[in-house]
C-alpha cells in the first residue's frame, strides 16, 4: 500500500476508483484546482498495459497523440508508436511528474450512496466515504469468451487475447484467432510474421490505411477536427458508442493491416464463426462482404482527406487508390480442426463490464452507464475513460485530458454548491438536463 494515511474510516471529498491514464488524468485536474482526492489503484500502475498486451504491442496512434494534462509526449519519436514497455513507462513517469495521492493494490469491492448522500466505498483496506467519486476503471473488465468454446476437444489450446503474448507460447501447428478488430487482426499478423499458418475468422470491424498522400491518417483527421467532435453532434449516440475501431498497425514504423495481403501469402481467412461441432467448425458466407466493406471504409476516409486537401488547397502529393490483391472463391466455408492442423484458439473477441460492485442505479438496460460528457443522474457520481464518452479519444491518450478537466470543473462546481447549500443536491443544471445518454 501506497505511503498514505489509512483508508478505513476516511472521508475524502472525491475518491477516484482506477490509477490508469483516466484516474491519473483527473487526479491533475483536481490537484491543479486545489481539491483533495484520492486515487484507488488495485493494482500498480500501468497494470493493464503491463498485463494484458502482448510482447509486440504498440499503439496505433501516434506518440503526439498522447496529451496527458500538463504532461504531452516530449520523446524523440513524436511520429512514432510507443511499444507497450514504453506506454507504461509514460504513465510511471507522469506519477513522477506530479505525485498524485495514489494508493495501489487496493481494490475498491463496493460502492453506494448512504442516506445521507455521502458515497460509502468498501476496499480491501477497509471503509471510506467520499462526497464526490469518479469511475476511472475503464470498458474493459472481463474477457468475453462465447459459451460456445466449450464444445471444441479438451486438448486444444484456447485462450484469450488478453492473455496471448507471441506465438512460441503456443504449441506448434496450426493457429485459429477469432475476431479481426484491432487485437484479432494485429495478433494474427504477429502469429503470421513468426511463420506460423493462421486462419482468422474475419468479422465485421472496419479498417484505415496507416499513411496517405504524404502523411499519416491520424494527423488529416486531427486536423480536420475529427477528434474533437462531440457525440452529441452524431444523431445515433447509441450506435456511435458501439462502433468497433478500424484495425491497423503502428509496428515496425506504422502500416495497413491488409487482411487480403495475408490471405494471398497464405493465411487462411473464413467469415464469421457461425457454429462448432466438435472438431468441425461452420463459418458464415461473410467474408467477402466483410472485406469490401473494411475496404470501403478506408477508401471512404481518403475520399474525406481528399476533399479536405482540395478544399485547403494543400500541397500533397497525389497517390493511387488501394487496388484489392486477393477475393475470396465464395465456396461453403467449413474447418476440420484435426485436418487443418490448428491446435490452438486464440478468442480476439473482446470484454464484458462488471459493475456488480457498485450499488447505484445508473445503468441501462444493457448495463451501460447512463450519463452526459461522464456525469450520472446520481449527483456526484462520474465515469471517466469510456470509449466515446464525448468524442473519440474519450477514452485513449488523445482526448481523456479534455474529459477529465471538464469533469473536474463539475466536481468544483458541485463542491462549491453544497459549501453555500450545506450539501451535494445535485448535478449542475446543463448536465441533468441532458440526462440520460445511453
């Protein structure tokens, strides 16, 4: 345990449960406006970047965009793409950098609003009180593994992507990923990189090209103002929120994932995985769908740099449109795992939220939080590093900063509030009245 007081029997006017770039970001912004806090860590910082990542991981976004509050990249390689090493050591240098009052290795089993308004949270260091809290943890709590792996034979190897870490890993012989966002497609080129023979069950996630027409697509759409735009200027919310990211690389420098590329040097792609029999596997008649529409989306977002290069009268360099290397035959699409010779899974298939530990009704019908910009119907209640929370770095290095100052300013506005009305009675005006978002 960090070298702080104790927690049991402390009262906080803001707790912060979470010490990823989320917590840690909002911790700066409560420091910077003078409100005590604390930041709950279950583990160590850097935990799921430590944890959950495999040897080769690296963002996909470039270094400029990492924007922690009062703490940008300053490295040698703006234009580069921090390897997971590196993630963390960013985030340890920023707990360096301003010293929040983190406490790690604790973990935060219990949360809910007593009678009197006052938050109540249970620790496995004993009990606290806060007056305000934020929920920094994140999406991505539970791998999701469908029900249906159990039917594949007892000795394969199946795990998750969270857990996969390089190819000599597994055992030798062939390789099923399941899945082709941005884990499942980067996984199966690393497994195909290291001479292994893939098959990937290709789904429905989109994809960008890494550079065109002289830069990097990241830094047209940042400046075309496509990070910064806020959800509540898209009509389908919901939907926006549920959007898979497009796949690509920053490895070896940054590149395309091109899915056909691999398919034409030998990786086996199949549609969705529809059914499983045993050793017998059934794939949906996706898969050519499935690529022209990645393909689509791409070309759909040069269309967009296009149009801007034009209408700045930018001087870029002009480029040819991507031409596809490899079609699918349209066959039945079936896989004996014995006669293919897989002998490994690898479930690319994403995580579920587990908010079991917290007591507040602030969920939809799908166990989403219902809020504004991050502010709850439940006064004094905040989440913070959601995907899309307002816009599309919410919850990534890019945009979490933005997040976490225009919570911290409620947090202050609220705080000011119950000083002149003796307590927190609510949410400022301009945020309950947007409420709920789901």
């Amino acid at each position: 345990m960090s070298p702080l007081r104790r927690l049991d029997g402390a009262h906080y006017p803001v707790a912060v449960v979470g010490g990823g770039q989320a917590g840690l970001s909002v911790s700066y912004c409560l420091r910077e406006r003078g409100i005590e806090h604390v930041v709950i860590e279950a583990d160590r910082v850097g935990h799921e970047w430590r944890t959950r990542r495999w040897d080769s991981f690296c963002l996909v976004t470039p270094n400029w965009q990492c924007r922690l509050p009062g703490f940008p990249y300053r490295g040698p390689a703006p234009d580069g793409f921090m390897v997971r090493d590196e993630i963390v050591r960013y985030l340890e240098e920023y707990v360096a950098f301003f010293r929040p009052p983190l406490v790690e290795g604790v973990r935060v089993t219990r949360l809910r609003r007593g009678a009197s308004g006052v938050f109540e949270l249970a620790t496995s260091e004993g009990d606290l009180t806060a007056d305000q809290v934020v929920l920094a943890t994140g999406p991505y709590h539970t791998p999701s593994v469908p029900r249906s792996a159990e039917r594949l034979p007892a000795g394969l190897t199946q795990l998750h992507s969270s857990a996969y870490r390089n190819a000599d890993q597994l055992p030798g012989g062939a390789v099923l990923v399941v899945g082709s966002g941005q884990s499942g497609a980067q996984i199966a080129e690393d497994l195909h990189l290291a001479g292994r023979q893939v098959h990937l069950a290709v789904g429905s996630a989109p994809r960008v090209a890494r550079f065109y027409r002289g830069r990097d697509c990241v830094a047209w759409l940042d400046e075309m103002g496509h990070y910064g735009k806020g959800i509540d200027e898209f009509g389908d919310a919901g939907a926006v929120r549920m959007r898979v990211n497009h796949y690509v690389t920053g490895r070896d420098g940054g590149r395309d994932i091109d899915l056909r590329a691999f398919a034409r040097d030998g990786m086996r792609l199949h549609g969705r995985l529809t059914g499983i029999d045993g050793g017998k596997l059934e794939f949906a008649d996706d898969l050519k769908v499935n690529l022209d529409r990645a393909d689509a989306v791409a070309e759909g977002i040069k269309d967009a740099i296009d149009a801007h290069i034009t209408a700045r009268g930018t001087d870029a360099p002009d480029e040819p449109r991507y031409v596809p290397v490899w079609e699918p035959d349209g066959q039945p699409d079936t896989l004996d795992l014995a006669s293919a010779g897989i002998t490994s899974v690898v479930w690319a298939t994403g995580f579920t939220r587990d908010h079991r530990w917290m007591e507040v009704p602030v969920f939809d019908g799908r166990g989403y939080p219902m809020h504004w910009r991050g502010a709850t119907s439940c006064p004094g209640l905040y989440f913070l590093g959601l995907p899309w929370q307002y816009s599309w770095g919410s919850g990534r290095f890019e945009a979490v900063g933005r997040d976490a100052e225009f919570l911290a300013g409620h947090i202050d506005a609220s705080r000011r509030l119950a000083d002149v009305c003796g307590t927190l009675t609510g949410a400022p005006t301009e945020l309950t009245s947007a409420l709920p978002v789901g």
